[in-house]
C-alpha cells in the first residue's frame, strides 16, 4: 500500500500530483466495472482456479486498453496539474510584490528559480536512465542509424547537463533557505517571543539531550538553536537527529568481506527543554504507545482514557506519577499532541521538563515541490504557534 501511494504521489511535494490521480482512479474504476460485470462470474464460480483465469483474461484482453486509458488520464492530469500549479506560482509571484517588500519579492523569484532547478535536476536524472536503456538494448541499431559517434556525443551532453544541474543547484538550495531563515524563521519568531537567541547553524548541547534519558543513541546531530521566553515562560530547543550505527560485515558478490556503518533514527525533530519545579523529584516519563506493544496489565493507567489510548507512562509507581501527570497536565499533553499531529514524548527529571516533537527539521524551507513562498510562510507561522499552544496548555508555571 505504501508503495502504491507513493507511486501515485499522495506524499509528493508536487500539488499537481493530485490532478493525475483523479483521472487514474476514474479509469482504474471504470476497467474494474466492466471487467467484473463481464467476467466475474468467472471468479465467483471458479475458485483459484477462476481466479487465476480471470487475471489472465484481464491481462490479455484488457490489459492494453488499461495501459492506453492509463496513458492517457495521467497525460491529461499532468496538463491540468502543471496550469493549476502554474496559476499558483503567478498569484504567488502577485502577492510578494503587492506587498511592497523588496527582499520578499526577491526570496520569492528565488524559491521559483530553485524549485524549476530542482526539478529539470530530476527530469534529465530520469532521461539520462531511459536514454540509457534504450542505448544498451539498441545499440547496434542506432549506431547504425545515426552514427555511434552521434549517440556517445548525446550520452555526454546529457551526462554533462546532470552535472551542470548539480553545481547549480546546490549553492541556489543554501541561499534560499538561509534567505528563509532571515526573513521568514527569524521573524516569525520575534513576533511572538522575547529575549530571543536564535543561532541556525548550531544545536542544544548532547549531555542535555543525554540528561532527559529519553532515547539511547551514539550519533547526534542538528541546527537552529533557539532560547527565548514566551509569556514568561523560559525555554530552549533546537531541531536534532539522534541516530543509532552499528558496523555490520556482509559479503560482495565476489565473496570479498567488507565491514559498513548502518544507521538507524531514533529521533529527528524539536527537543525543547523547561525549567519545571515538580513536586515530586522522582523522575516521570511519558512515551507515545506504540500499536507494537501488546496491553501490560502493569502498565500505569489514567482516568483520562483519551490518555491511555494514545499515551505509556514511565514511573516508579502511579502514585509518583501522578504527583506530577495532573489532570489538567493530561488534557494538556492530549490536546498539544492532537495539535502538533506528531508523536510526542516527555520527560520530569531534575526540575526539568524535556519534550520531543517528531516533526523533523521544522523551520527548513522546501526548495524541493511547488509549495508558494506564502505556503511556506503559513506553514511556519502554524508551527511556531503550535509549539507555543503547547506550552501555554501543559500549565507550565515557574
């Protein structure tokens, strides 16, 4: 299913992604219709039998009429998604200038120049492939027919194009989102906080991370430090990857031994940290529940059953844990984590309070897809103010 999906674009930066899909979906049910009404009677009365009859009927009488109808819904989707897309990238274009701000104007012309780079990146990575194919299984034939010479000078020019791509690429996708930063992170945030420290390059110190006992790792990583108050409320965070590598041997296809660090993610998104003056000093942990783990007739359990369903608490004993998960602080962590729509864990330890967002790099830009500058913008805006939702409803008071 997943494959499926990702196939057909639904997590795809792309907006006209979703106009391909329609049009696939209409003929997809429309074949199945008419197969079914003609020869379901087939599958129905065959069993396995039937069942492997009817698939070799579809794909011998239907299956080029599904491979043309196909063909031609994605060719129709791609043309009404790239004019909705390109209408968006105008009315974007409209927008930064009717608001008189130069530099935002400028970031917008930016954002458009690297996005169409990213993507004639990956239209010619994919010409590059099928022109090779064809190469390598016509090779004689074209060479032939147009010369071998004419077909290696092709083969150059477009391996020399992917690289051109590439070096330009690469420094236009760090200006833009530095650019981003500046105009869009920085102040976004000091519309709301105070007493803000915002470094981008640099990262909460590891033995902070390390002091919450949250996750066990061995590579850490990350950016956009941030130290700030929000009514009143003095907090730090700043966006990590905590990771997981262990050498492995394996063996080539000539039999060689090799060894290779594999890396698995524990954690990639917002470490924030709170000065907390808990009542209890006993330390109180709470983990998203994992669909994994089967129901331990142990577990500490909360009256609060929108909690329980989505919550595990790590304590001593309930009756620590409750010193601490009030009723007011379990509404809150529900309704921060339905907020934010991401996994999030806590963790009580030494007169702090540590929280994980599993939200990724959330302040980056998206220089790759054909999201708006104010789509981007909106989506900024909407983080920071889910983040300070959650502080306000965890009751956090010094």
């Amino acid at each position: 299913m997943r494959f499926i999906k990702h196939i057909l674009g639904f997590n795809s930066p792309y907006s006209w992604t979703k106009w391909i899909r329609i049009p696939f979906a209409a003929v997809a049910l429309y074949i199945t219709f008419v197969f079914w009404s003609e020869f379901g009677f087939v599958v129905m009365g065959g069993g396995i039998i039937g069942l492997i009859a009817a698939l070799i009927i579809f794909v011998l009488i239907f299956g080029p009429t599904v491979a043309a109808l196909l063909g031609i819904a994605v060719a129709v989707g791609a043309v009404i998604g790239a004019a909705q897309s390109g209408k968006k990238q105008v009315r974007s274009l409209r927008e930064s200038a009717e608001s008189e701000d130069a530099a935002l104007l400028s970031l917008d012309r930016l954002r458009l120049k690297v996005q169409v780079v990213n993507a004639l990146f990956v239209v010619f990575i994919i010409a590059e492939i099928v022109g090779s194919v064809i190469f390598f299984f016509n090779a004689d034939d074209l060479g032939l027919e147009i010369g071998e010479h004419t077909v290696y000078i092709v083969e150059a020019i477009m391996l020399v194009l992917v690289a051109a791509f590439w070096v330009a690429k690469s420094p236009m996708n760090k200006r833009y989102k530095d650019a981003f930063k500046e105009l869009v992170v920085i102040k976004g945030l000091e519309s709301v906080l105070v007493n803000m420290d915002f470094r981008p390059t640099e990262k909460l110190d590891e033995p902070i991370v390390k002091a919450s006992q949250m996750f066990e790792f061995n590579e850490y990583s990350g950016n956009d430090y941030l130290s700030a108050e929000y009514h009143g409320i003095r907090f730090t965070q700043s966006d990590i990857h905590l990771q997981e590598s262990r050498e492995e041997t394996y063996r080539d296809s000539d039999g060689d031994t090799h060894t290779r660090k594999k890396y698995t993610t524990i954690f990639h998104g917002t470490f924030m940290v709170f000065d907390h003056d808990a009542i209890s000093n006993e330390p109180v942990a709470v983990y998203p529940k994992s669909k994994k783990v089967k129901y331990d007739e142990n577990s500490i359990l909360t009256e609060l059953d929108a909690f329980n369903s989505k919550f595990t608490i790590s304590a001593n004993d309930a009756v620590t844990a409750f010193r601490i998960l009030t009723p007011p602080v379990l509404e809150g962590i529900v309704l921060a984590a339905d907020k934010l729509g991401c996994p999030v864990s806590l963790s009580f330890r030494d007169d702090k309070l540590y929280v994980a967002i599993a939200n990724g790099d959330s302040f980056e830009a998206t220089a790759v897809g054909d999201a708006t500058l104010s789509e981007q913008r909106n989506r900024i805006t909407q983080e920071i103010r889910t983040v300070l939702d959650m502080v306000e409803t965890l009751y956090l008071k010094n």
